[in-house]
C-alpha cells in the first residue's frame, strides 16, 4: 500500500501511527528501532479529516488481514489511534500513546509555557556536556532533552493544510469533553510512555485518562522530551518498554 511502510518480518504485530498531523515519516525511527524483533507498519496518513483518517487505518488492517493489532501512536498519533481504539474496538488488543498531548484544555497553558521557554536547566546543560553533545553549532530545542546528533530526517514533507484542517477539528472535541468522553468506549489496555520533560505536560494525560479506562498504565522517563528514541537518555529505555509491552500483549 501506497500510505504503509513494512518493517521487519511477519507476522506485523503492530502499526505505528505519526504525530504531526501532517508530519508523515516522522516516526520512522521507532519502526525501526523494532523491526529486529518484530513485523511493524507504518501507517502515512493522506486524510484530512478525523473520519478519513479511521476509516483508512481500518483499510489497512483489512488489506493486512491484521487481528489484535497493537497501535503505538505518537502525540497527535495517540489522540487519532485512541480515537480508532474507541470506534473500532474489536481491532485493536493494545493502545500504546507516546508523548501523547494533553486530554483537556485546562493542561494547554502549560504547554505553551514549556515550550517557549528560552534558556535550559543548568541540570540539562550539564548532561548534554557529559553526553558530549554539546558542539559549537548547538542550539537548544525544549522538545528535546538531549537530542542525539545526525539524526535522520525521515519526514516526507509537513502538509501545512492538513496540520491545520485536523487541529481545527480536535480541537474542539478535547474543548468540549468529546475526546475524553470517547474513553468509555475503550476495550483494551493502554499504555502511555511519557517524558518527565516533555513540553505535553503527562499529568494531562494521566489525571484525565486513569480512572476512566479498565486497565491503564503510565511509564515516565527521565531526562525525556517529546521523541524518546531520537534522545540520548530516553532511547534505550523507551525501547525496553515498548519491547516488553508488545511482548505482554
């Protein structure tokens, strides 16, 4: 398929869905930081609305003849595979939300603190120092703790149109409680993996998120910002949890 990449061996356990929106590729990393061990796909959403994107995630699973499919979807591609969880329930045995954004509107302002903050923790410069990360062209990015060097560009291209269209549509969904209220119906596990410094603050997706499901279960980790298996702390880490989660499926 023309908006699914292949990684690994069969059988494909699970599918990994990019965040963005509109930012198809970003998640390449993660498929391959996988694919020693496991078949994976990765999904390349071409849709512009919240309907489009499901229905052509549930194409995918059916052109696969996929059952219990594990979704790892990372910050907008957590909202989009709990929405598919919640509409499409009999598909999915696990719901694995990396760096997910924030469940309710209240957690935003934090965000955008976090995120046009313009200097480091003293702590942070030091561990990029010992990393040896920190070079004469260095420049700090509050996304990232300890962004790895020469990381590989995997993006396609951003699509500026359907980053827009797509917000403008959830937006309002998280605004109005529908996005939290789809939780109920939720059938499988989830599991939320999360940077302590990560801009998307975890409590938004703890607080909301831990007495509404049946089974869920929240990894945090430090020295962590938003693309765990981009960061020289995280990495190794973020791997081991997300191995044993899918072999715990």
């Amino acid at each position: 398929m023309t908006n699914c990449r292949e990684y690994g061996c069969l059988p494909f356990r699970a599918i990994v869905v990019h965040g963005g929106p509109g930012a198809p590729g970003c998640c390449a990393g993660i498929c391959r930081g996988l694919a020693d061990n496991y078949g994976i796909l990765e999904y390349l959403q071409t849709k512009n609305t919240i309907d489009g994107l499901l229905e052509e995630l549930q194409g995918i699973i059916l052109y696969y003849q996929l059952k219990n499919t594990i979704l790892i979807g990372h910050s907008w591609g957590a909202w989009l595979s709990y929405i598919f969880a919640a509409k499409y329930p009999q598909y999915v045995s696990k719901l694995i939300m990396v760096s997910c954004g924030p469940f309710e509107a209240s957690y935003y302002p934090q965000l955008v603190e976090r995120r046009s903050a313009k200097n480091m923790s003293k702590e942070q410069e030091e561990d990029i120092r010992a990393a040896n990360l920190y070079t004469d062209d260095f420049k700090f990015d509050p996304d990232h703790y300890c962004l790895l060097p020469n990381i590989k560009r995997d993006m396609i291209a951003f699509n500026e149109v359907q980053f827009k269209l797509l917000m403008d549509e959830v937006v309002p969904m998280r605004a109005s409680g529908k996005l939290l209220d789809l939780s109920k119906d939720i059938r499988c596990p989830v599991v939320a993996i999360h940077g302590k410094n990560d801009p998307h603050p975890w409590e938004g997706v703890k607080e909301p998120l831990e007495n509404r499901l049946n089974e869920f279960k929240m990894y945090l980790i430090d020295k962590c910002g938003h693309d765990p298996w981009k960061e020289y702390y995280a990495k190794d880490e973020f791997f081991t949890i997300l191995k044993n989660e899918i072999e715990n499926t």
